[in-house]
C-alpha cells in the first residue's frame, strides 16, 4: 500500500483475521465462477447491477475480450483474472484441437495479443499475460494442462495475495489514529469484492475497518460518468450492512470539510516504480483536495499492479472512452448532439 503522506509504521492492533477460502465472498457478489474440472468460466454481468443479478458464461478469448471492453467486468485485478481464464477456456475448443505445439504457442501469443489490447491501462492483466506467454512444455498435452494449471494458480494466488493486502493495509491507516477513534473514509469508483476475486483493495480495507468496529461512515463518490460508485460501491456496502453515504463527485470537498473525513482509500490501475499511479477519473481530484486538507490519502493495491518497466507515470497510457457515455443515460441523449467530449477513463496521480 502506498502513502501520500510517506511510510507509516504497522502497529500490534489487533485485526479480524484475513478470511480464508471463497466463503467469505457472498454468493450475490461472487464476481465470477469458474469450474477447474469442467473448464467453465461465467462472469458477474456488473453493467446490470444493482436491478439485477445475472453471470454471463464466457466461451473463450473473444467473450473474454468482450466483456472486459464493454466492461461487463471491471478492477484492476479482476481484468487479469478474467483474461486469463478465458484462455485457459479457449485451450479446450475446437480451435485449439487440432493445432501442433508451434501452432499452439503461436495461437496463445495471438490471443494474448488481443487480450492486451482490451484495457491497456490495467497493467495486472500485462503482469499476467506475461507470465502466460513465460510458459512452456515438450509436448501439445503437457503444454495444455500446464498452462491450464498455471492459469488456475495465478487466480488462487490474486486471493491469498489480496487478503494479505488488506490485513496489512488496515493495520497502516489505523497507525496514524488512537486505538478507540472511528474513522469517516472517503473513496471513489468501485474497488470491491466486485473488482477482484476476494474482498477488493481499497473497498476491503473499508470492510476490515468495519469488522474491527473501526469504521463510523464510508463516503462513496458517485464516480461519474460509468456511476461505479452510484451502482456498484453502494450495492456492496448495503448488502453487507456497512454504513455508506453517497456523494456526487463534486462534493468531495465539501464533504473533506464538514464531514470530519478522516482518510481517503482508492485502488489503482496501475503504479510506476517511483509511486506515480494511475487510476480512475476522480483519483487526481482527491490526491489534491486530501492533500490541501491535510488528509492522510492511501493507494491500496497488490504487488500485481506495479508496472516494473516504468520509471515514472509520464509514459501510462490513459485509455479514453465513447463520448455516448457521458451523452446519454441508457440510450436517452443528455447533451445536444455534436458536442465535443473529453472522456478519459483514468488520470494520474504523481508522487510529490
């Protein structure tokens, strides 16, 4: 985890201890499904949410790349989780039945390509694929399973290595407040049990907190103009009975001011080897307003978001999307039409 406001030594406080297995995740807020032994894959549909619960069965690399574009599913990551296990899916279709090993690693390679292509600011899902890309074996069978295996492994490992986060994560932001003190959290988008495999990043902190009887309100910035914090944030929080407040995007500040907040939490998409980071819309606009009231502001997130090929945030591509986003509201046009629209789905945050 990193800090605005520098290094923050781990007190002996005593904290729920981190989950372990899939138990801990409500079977409402799984955000996906996947069978090892069947090779099945199936996906939280997030764009239905809140009015509806529905998983979406995921066939293989293009259902993969589809959903993740559309952003059916959405984290940091989740992103890589989803990708990947869409290969491991893929290896057992046709198209893969009847290629030699060269043909294989090829089309592995090609399909990794395309993943890629589906969030490049999502650094875990380059991390993963890399890792994929990595692998090898002597024969078309061994090659297959191994891979498969190893697919599984990096989900398993997201799990151990998110409740690690949180565990340690929780213990950092309550150093910097006395033992008996609740804290108000600010945070923006969706960083939850929806955006990864386990109880999320900066979401999961707010859950610990709470399950420690440390949390007196959660502030939810709507998080415009997707509304991840509006449908997805707040969907969370109430169905686990944690108390949230919404806010719209602009009243972060107000919100700093007479709402006594005590810490600000976000995720990340990805981070530079210097603590540059880049997140979703909003981030920037919090780093500076915890920064002029003097807020201790956080970045949660794994070791799988640091981009290690980075020096600094200068060179992170910041994905921009469809201007319909922001001009309509379920087909109903907002704006008048031909509208210029600057619609960047992330910002960056560099270290002071």
């Amino acid at each position: 985890m990193l800090s605005a406001s520098g290094v923050v030594a781990q007190p002996n406080a005593l904290l729920p201890k981190a989950p372990e297995g899939d138990s801990f995740v409500s079977e409402s807020l799984k955000s996906l499904k996947y069978d090892k032994e069947a090779n099945r894959l199936q996906i939280l549909d997030q764009l239905l949410i809140p009015h509806e619960t529905k998983y979406v069965e995921v066939e293989g690399v293009e259902d993969g790349f589809s959903v993740i574009k559309k952003m059916q599913v959405r984290g940091a990551p989740l992103i890589a989780s989803v990708a990947t296990l869409s290969l491991a899916v893929a290896l057992d279709r046709p198209e893969a039945a009847e290629l030699d090993l060269e043909k294989l690693r090829e089309f592995v390679k090609a399909k990794c390509s395309y993943l890629l292509s589906s969030r490049p600011t999502a650094i875990n899902l380059s991390n993963a694929l890399n890792v994929v890309l990595a692998f090898n074996a002597d024969c078309v069978d061994e090659y297959k399973s191994g891979l498969k295996s190893l697919i599984y492994s990096l989900w398993k490992d997201e799990k151990v290595e998110n409740r690690l986060l949180l565990h340690f994560s929780t213990a950092c932001v309550l150093a910097n407040f006395p033992e008996d003190r609740k804290l108000n959290v600010m945070t923006v988008c969706n960083t939850g049990s929806l955006a990864t495999s386990s109880l999320g990043t900066a979401l999961g902190v707010i859950r610990q907190l709470h399950a420690a009887g440390r949390l007196q309100m959660a502030y939810a910035l709507e998080t415009r103009p997707y509304n991840q914090g509006v449908r997805l944030t707040t969907y969370e929080l109430v169905h686990d009975r944690i108390p949230v407040t919404l806010i719209t995007d602009n009243m972060a500040a107000a919100a700093m001011k007479l709402k006594n907040i005590d810490v600000v939490l976000v995720g990340a998409d990805q981070v530079a080897m210097n603590g540059d980071t880049a997140n979703k819309i909003g981030t920037y606009m919090l780093g500076v307003l915890a920064a002029y009231h003097k807020i201790p502001f956080y970045v949660v997130t794994p070791s799988s978001s640091i981009n290690r090929s980075r020096a600094d945030g200068s060179t992170i591509t910041i994905e921009e999307r469809p201007a319909v986003e922001m001009t309509t509201f379920k087909g109903i046009p907002l704006a008048p039409e031909g509208v210029n629209v600057w619609n960047p789905r992330s910002t960056l945050l560099r270290r002071i």
